[in-house]
C-alpha cells in the first residue's frame, strides 16, 4: 500500500501545477482521492461551495479517526490539503473532585 501511495505522490508531484504562494499542496483531484482512499480508507463525507466558487470536501475515515479537508479552485481539476489529522479518542468524563479546603 505505501508503494502504491508513493507512486501516487511521485507521480502526482511531477505532473501537478507548481503551488501557490501560500505553499499549499495541490495535486490533481483524481489522484488525491485514490491516495486517501488507498493510503488512508477516507472517503468523502461533506463537500460545499463557497461565495468566491472554492469547493471544499472532507474526507474521513470513521473507524480510524483519521480525515483531510481539500480544498478545489474554482474551474479546477487538481485539489488542494488544507488540513489533515485524527480525532483522538476523548476520555470518559469524570466526576468532579471535591474542593481542597472550604472557606
């Protein structure tokens, strides 16, 4: 799976546009999409639009916590990672202690 994910990248970063000047990460969409989805197991949950025409899509994986937020220029066909990560597992809640000293 990782030679397929490297493939992807290497393949995707000879071919793709050169990145804007914020140093965003783009690559074409279609490769994108199959490296989350082999490399990771995400798959689209939520995808919108914006006034300016920028789509944005999440894609997560729910068994694993893991997700990526694209963003796509309007017109484009490569997309661009605008954050990535994993939700952690949140721990039980706990009863509050009882104060230290009462005054």
């Amino acid at each position: 799976m990782n030679r397929l994910l490297g493939s992807a990248v290497a393949l995707a970063a000879a071919s793709a546009p050169h990145p804007a000047a914020s140093e965003l990460v783009c690559y074409p969409l279609a490769q994108i999409e199959h490296a989350l989805d082999g490399a990771f197991g995400e798959s689209r949950s939520f995808a919108g639009k914006d006034a300016a025409g920028i789509a944005y899509r999440l894609y997560l994986n729910s068994r694993t916590g893991s997700w990526s937020w694209i963003g796509i220029p309007a017109g484009a066909e490569i997309g661009c990672l605008i954050f990535a990560g994993r939700s952690d597992d949140t721990p039980a809640a706990q009863p509050p202690k009882p104060p230290l000293a009462q005054f």
